[in-house]
C-alpha cells in the first residue's frame, strides 16, 4: 500500500464504504467489541484503516481510536481521510489521532502530500486541519524528511513540496531552486528563475535554459538581457535556433529591439548552409518572419527529401506570396507525407483555392492510393456546386469499389446542403450532371445504401435549377 497515490486512497475509502455490510445502528459497545479483534491480527493498521472507511460512525471513530498504538504512513493516510469524515464526532477523533502522530513522529506524513493536495479540495477537511496541518508539515525537525521524499509524479504536489522545503529550510534553498530550475513543470521553474539570488542565481539560469518547458527557456532569455548578464547575446543568438516556437521568437524580438541584430540573416544563412537541424529551424523560423525575398528559398525546400522541410516551405510560400500557391499546392495534396498533404488541404481551404475540374479528375486518376483520393475529397467542393457535384458522380463510376462508399457519403451531404443554394445550371451542364447521375445509380449498390439515396430528389434539383 505504500505505492498508493492520492486520488487511490480515496477511491478504495470509497469502495470500501459501498461495500460495507455492517449494521448503521450497532451500539458503540459492539463497535468497540469488534476494533478489539481487528487489532490483534497482522497488519493491524490496514484492518483499522478499513474499519475505519466503512459506514459505521461507531466503528469508524473506534477504528482511529486503536490506530493510535499503531504509527505508520496507513494510519496517517487513516487520519487525513477521516479528517474529511461527515460526522463530527469522527472528525475530532482523526484530529486527536493526527495531534499523537504529529507527537510521536510517527513516519509518513509527507509521503502523503498527494493526499493532502487532493483533500484540501474540500472545505470540510480544510476547516478541520487548518489550524495544525500546515505547522506539522514544516516542522523544523524535518527537514531532511523534506528533502528526502521522493519527487511526486504530480505537478501540483511537486510544488506542494517546494513550497514547505522553500518556507522551512533556508539551508536547502540554493539546492531547490537547482532542482526547481530542471522540473518540466512551467510554474515551478519560472518560479525558482524568479526567486533564485545570489551567487546560485547563475547557476539556476544555466539549468533553466535547458528545461524541457519552452516557456522557461524564454524566460530565461528576458531574464539575462533584463540583468544584463555576460553571456546574454550569445544565448539569444543560440535561442534563435531553438526548436519551440516561444523561445526563438522570444530571441528574435530581444535581437532586434534590444541587440540590433536581424535575425532573419542568420535564419536566411543557416538555409542557405544547409547544416541540420539548423536549417529546418531557421526554414519555419521564416514562415511567419519572413518576406518576399525567402520565396525561393521555400521554393526549394518542396523540393527535399524531408517531410518536414516540405511542410514549412509550403507554408512559407503560403505566407510570404500566396498567390504563387496555385503552383504548389496540386502536387502537395499527393505528396505521400501526411503533413504535407495535410497543410495543403487546410491552405486550398483557407486561401480560396479554385481548382479546375479537369485538374482534379487528373489527380484522381494518377492517385494511387486510397488516402490519397481522400484528400482530394476533401477539396472537391472547391470549384463550386456543380463542379462539386460533376466530380462525386464521376468518381462514383470511376473509382475502386473500397472508395465508393465514402464518395456516397459525400453526395449525401451534397443533398443535405448544397442543394438548397440557388445557382443556374446551364443546359449543357444539366444534360452531362443527369447522364453521369444515371450511371453512378447502377454503381449505388457499391456504396451507397439506396434507402438513404434520394436519387428521385437529386434528379428534381437538375431538372428545375
């Protein structure tokens, strides 16, 4: 039971209470009959800890009453949870067994901070304990009990924990704010980035600067131009290569502002380098920073052998000259990175792409996979309602039968919606919309349920529009 977190102490109190089969109105007597066997078996604290969860008031109080021969880290877990008890009897009790245990050291307390984090959500717990829960917890006496308790999986109780070790030993200080420094945690970080003075205060920057959390990593960067350290420059000139998003550009707002440096020649010279992983870095650096005169920079990296090159020079051309998109994005959609052909469909919608019909049956017809005929699903709405519709009819009939149903699924929705616009259709449009309609109908059965295809309806919509 030692490896039980918070959030599990409280769920087996719980089952352990729904499951209880005791009587509600035994007397006190019988109760205090019962705790007597329950404390001579082995492993008295866990029995007592389960007495102590049912639905019995008697039992319950009995229960932490024998506890109190028994110190260990279950009897502490035993006394928390009864401090959230609903009879008031019973929460006295577990405040009388946790003042013994505070007494007699018994071990635990702080093993518990889980515990107590998921119980300080409950008033009735933080009435009962706030006049002496917060004061054990920062016993001087323990401090290296502090110390030595194993990091928490949690973040808030990690910053439970820094927090006692900050407030109560001043001689552990520099070694926390180390270990806060390194925590992937972002609040607990920037808090020892915040607090840590002195001689440390280097030593804390340096650790923090190699957080895992990019937000630390950025503060990091204002914090050393804001103290004017000796290293400053260099570390925003390195953070512009930084992988995450809020560092580099962090360091590129200290760069030009502060540094009168532009970043985007040293982005625009790793690109040109070609050096990994600087260069892919500096490439999305420039899709949101850069400018015309990066197109053919993006321009080429669609042409490398790495996805993630593809994917931000698409973006880049999307950003710095969206008009040259038209170019790029037919190839995009086939290319076999799903990234790549993802940004295409979100960019051909985004940007008002209108493809011709005649570029899409192309496409179509040179895919050769599944996935990719998908995608071109996806952007067959693009050039209008017609040319929509002409499309799904001509790959109903086309296609593989494994591509058919979902084809169905999207005249479906064609009916659903794009039916009710008002737009003409032209006689010849018309004629070629009613034939292609006629033969998909004998390619239904592949796809399309004909209880859920209203062909009667669509033919209607042709013939009136």
């Amino acid at each position: 039971m030692a490896s039980i977190d918070g959030s599990d102490w409280l769920r087996i109190d719980e089952r352990l209470r729904s499951h209880s089969q005791w009587s509600v109105n035994e007397a006190q007597s019988t109760a205090e009959e019962a705790i007597a066997f329950w404390r001579s078996t082995p492993d008295a604290d866990i029995a007592l800890f389960a007495v102590a969860c049912g639905f019995d008031g008697y039992r319950r109080q009995a229960a932490l009453r024998a506890l109190r021969d028994f110190p260990s880290p279950i009897t502490w877990a035993t006394a928390l949870i009864r401090c959230d008890d609903w009879v008031a009897q019973v929460r006295e009790e577990a405040t009388q067994l946790a003042h013994h245990l505070i007494e007699v050291r018994a071990p635990g307390l702080h093993g518990h901070l889980d515990l107590i984090v998921q119980l300080r959500k409950r008033e009735r717990f933080t009435a009962t304990t706030m006049s002496w829960l917060d004061r054990a917890l920062r016993e001087p006496r323990d401090a290296d009990v502090r110390w030595n308790t194993p990091s928490p999986a949690s973040p808030h109780v990690r910053r439970l924990a820094f927090e006692l070790i900050e407030d109560s030993d001043p001689q552990n200080l520099e070694a926390l704010w180390l270990r806060a420094a390194r925590d992937p945690n972002a609040a607990i970080a920037l808090r020892a980035v915040a607090r840590a003075t002195g001689e440390t205060r280097e030593r804390v920057l340096a650790a923090a600067a190699r957080n895992p959390n990019a937000a630390v990593r950025a503060e990091v960067l204002r914090a050393k131009v804001r103290e004017g350290a000796a290293d400053a420059r260099d570390a925003v000139t390195s953070a512009l290569f930084d992988r995450a998003n809020a560092p580099r550009t962090t360091a590129a707002w200290i760069a030009r502002n502060t540094l009168h440096i532009e970043p985007r020649d040293l982005w625009r010279a790793a690109v040109d380098a070609g050096a990994e992983p600087a260069a892919g870095v500096a490439l999305r650096a420039l899709n949101s920073q850069g400018d015309a005169a990066d197109l053919p920079r993006f321009v080429a990296a669609l042409r490398s052998g790495d996805a993630r090159h593809r994917t931000a020079g698409l973006a880049g051309i999307a950003s710095v000259a969206p008009e040259a998109l038209d170019d790029w994005l037919p190839a995009a959609l086939m290319d076999p990175a799903s990234r790549v052909a993802r940004l295409a469909v979100r960019l051909a919608r985004r940007m008002g792409w209108s493809p011709s019909t005649e570029l899409l049956e192309r496409l179509h017809s040179e895919a050769t996979s599944e996935i990719a005929r998908t995608r071109l699903l996806s952007v067959a709405h693009l050039p209008g309602k017609w040319a929509h519709l002409d499309l799904l009819l001509a790959w109903l009939v086309d296609t593989k039968p494994m591509d058919r149903k979902l084809i169905g699924l999207h005249l479906l929705d064609w009916l659903r919606n794009e039916s009710r616009s008002m737009l003409p259709l032209d006689d010849a449009t018309r004629a070629r919309l009613l034939n292609r309609m006629a033969r998909a109908q004998g390619h239904a059965h592949g796809g399309i349920r004909h209880d859920r295809m209203d062909w009667d309806r669509m033919r209607f919509v042709l013939e009136h529009a």
